[in-house]
C-alpha cells in the first residue's frame, strides 16, 4: 500500500453504530500502530464501564508532545475482585 486510503475508524467492540471516524484518510497502519483520539466518548474514561468484560482504558494526559499516564488501565485481577 502506498499513499492514504479513506477508512473507517472503529473501536474494539464495534457496535453497530460505534466509530470514531467515518471516510478518513489515513496512511498505511500496521498491527501495533497507535492512534491518538482526543474525543473518545464511551471509549474514555469519563463514560467507561465493564460492558462485556472490558478493562477500562488508562487515562493519558497530553500536553503538547509530551504525555503522562494519571490513571493505569484495569487488570484483569481488577475486574474479578469483587467476585467470590
């Protein structure tokens, strides 16, 4: 692949009417690439939840180039804590 190519952008459970991004051009991105979304609705923290076992997303303070993790993402072993 050369170039950009219009995409959608989705998240990891992908509801039905779940994007991020509809017809954006992007370059190529391969496994492992990370993409910056400033407004994540339900996939930030603010709106997070545990629908379908998801661990909730750590919270990434950005600050022009730099940034800082000011909350860590959910561990599995925090998700089944409170079960017996």
């Amino acid at each position: 692949m050369t170039g950009s190519e219009i995409v959608d952008i989705v998240g990891p459970i992908c509801e039905s009417a779940d994007f991020f991004a509809k017809d954006r051009s992007l370059p190529p991105v391969r496994r492992g690439d990370l993409l910056a979304v400033f407004t994540a609705g339900a996939y930030g923290f603010s709106m997070a939840s545990n629908y379908n076992s998801r661990r909730r997303p750590p919270e990434v303070l950005v600050i022009g180039p730099k940034f800082k993790i000011i909350r860590k993402r959910e561990s599995c072993k925090d998700l089944t804590s409170l079960e017996e």
